[in-house]
C-alpha cells in the first residue's frame, strides 16, 4: 500500500459565482482500520481562504502548523492578510524545500481574493502547482472525484447550488472507496461570510 493512501481521506474544491467551497471527508484510518471519525483534513489560513490536506495524517499536521506560523509571520511583516494564490506558493515553496525527503501530502487551496475572486489549486508532494478554473480533488478517491465533478459541476453556480454539487460530488464519491467516507465537512466561502456545513455519510 502507497504512504499516500496510508491513511485515507478525500479532498475537492470548486469555484462557483463569486464563491469557492472547499470540502473533506472525516475518517482517519491506519490502513482498512477506522481510529477515528472527527479528524480535521481542512484548515483555515485566513478570513476567505482554507487548506486542505490529503495523505499521511501526521505529515498533514506537521505542515498545517508551520504554515499557520508562516502565515502569522507574513501578517506581522506586510501587515496585510496573505492572498490565496500568494498562500499556494508559499506551500509550495515549503514542500519544495523539502523535496528530497517530501511530507506526504497533496495539499489543496481554496479561496476569494481581494476583488472576491475565486482561486482553487492543489499540489503534488513536491509542490507542483495545478491551478483550476472549474475544481481539483485529491486524495484516495480522487479518481471517482473525478468523474462525480466533471457530471455536475456548472459554471456559476450560486453559494446554495454549489454546496449542493459539492456535496453530492463527494458522499457519491467516499461511498465508492473504503479508505475514506463517514460524513463530510463543507465550506462556502462567499465575500460576505463562511458557511460551514456538516453531512452525514455511510457509516461503514
């Protein structure tokens, strides 16, 4: 079994009307055994932008608290919040510097710019940058994410239809791999606020 799918997870991001959602699954298994239900694969870097992580779970956090430090550390030099597309580079530029002996994750950014634009992308281990106008996933199901995302994403979608394209994209999704799956996290980053939504998947 590849380090990669270790311990399960899925990711996607879409892009909609002047909004962006970012949504995960909730397992964190050692291989086929579930050790828990609740674990956080998303975190949020700023007011409108989040990070995901999919791959090696204690390499996701590992990364996820350097770069909640580095994000501190720009705010406190430019004295501004960090862009997403800045965000994505600054991760990217992190697993490249640690290439010849990577974290393995493959980290997905989702988020709204200063003019409230949407910006999503994802990487590699190495921090090839793949950005998207439409969605990226990543993770164990990445490929069954595929094609749910490539059947009912639309462009301009508004908040309330893109949460459910989103969602139905992912539970169809997670219900077609064993290493991912109970429920799921959702947000909608929209200028005004983040709506965050909890789903309920299969429970086996």
């Amino acid at each position: 079994m590849s380090i990669m799918s270790y311990n399960g997870g899925a990711l996607v991001a879409m892009v909609g009307k002047n909004c962006v959602a970012i949504a995960s699954d909730k397992r964190l298994g050692v291989q086929l055994m579930t050790v828990s239900t609740e674990f956080p694969k998303m975190y949020q870097a700023t007011e409108k932008s989040y990070v995901g992580f999919a791959g090696l779970a204690t390499d996701s956090q590992t990364l996820s608290e350097r770069l909640r430090f580095k994000i501190n550390m720009y705010r406190l030099r430019e004295e501004r919040e960090i862009e997403p597309k800045t965000l994505s580079n600054m991760i990217s530029s992190t697993l490249y510097e640690k290439r010849f002996g990577p974290y393995f994750v493959e980290p997905v950014v989702a988020g709204l710019n200063k003019k409230n634009e949407p910006f999503i992308c994802v990487m590699d281990v190495i921090g090839c940058l793949n950005e998207a106008d439409d969605f990226v996933v990543s993770g164990t199901s990445s490929q069954s994410l595929y094609g749910m995302c490539e059947s009912l994403w639309e462009p301009d979608l508004e908040p309330e239809d893109l949460f459910e394209t989103i969602s139905q994209a992912l539970l169809n999704s997670i219900d077609r791999d064993c290493l991912s799956g109970w429920g799921a996290l959702v947000h909608i980053i929209t200028p005004e606020r983040v709506i965050t939504r909890t789903l309920k998947g299969r429970q086996d």
